[in-house]
C-alpha cells in the first residue's frame, strides 16, 4: 500500500500521525519529506526561460500573437494530435 499525503509543514498534526498508525498498522513504513518548488519559482529560475514567459505575458496583456479557436476546433485539433 502506497499513500500520498501533500501538506503544509504547519498542518501537521497529531491526527495525521493516528491516520497513518491506523492504516498501516503494526507493518514498518518509511516516512519521506521533500519540499515542492514553486511553479513559478521553478519556470523564472533560469533567466531564458524568464525572459520567453514575460515577453510572451506582455504580449497577451497587448493582445498580441494569440491563437483563436472554437470549442469544436480545439476537439477537433486534439483528436488529431492524440491520434498521431
């Protein structure tokens, strides 16, 4: 058995520990803890990559270079694509 708990530090809690003891039971367990990068954090992280996504913010704040399409095209396109 596997279980994924995502949470904030300070939302730890007693309960949470009595919730792991009473699905796992007496079995050994390992407990990981990572920490998780921020989206945005991680997408501006390198200065390219910054640069590209606040051009390309600018230029949807002009309404530039947007690519328009109806509910039915866009079924249509990922049909196509998924089919490839």
């Amino acid at each position: 058995m596997e279980a994924i708990y995502k949470l904030k530090a300070n939302e730890i809690n007693p309960n949470l520990m009595e919730t792991i003891k009473k699905l796992f039971g007496s079995k050994e367990i390992t407990i990981t803890i990572t920490t998780e990068t921020d989206e945005t954090e991680y997408l501006t992280s390198n200065p390219a990559n910054k640069k590209h996504l606040l051009d390309a913010i600018k230029e949807v704040k002009k309404n530039k270079n947007l690519i328009r399409f109806t509910g039915k095209e866009f079924e249509e396109l990922s049909e196509k694509l998924c089919s490839e």
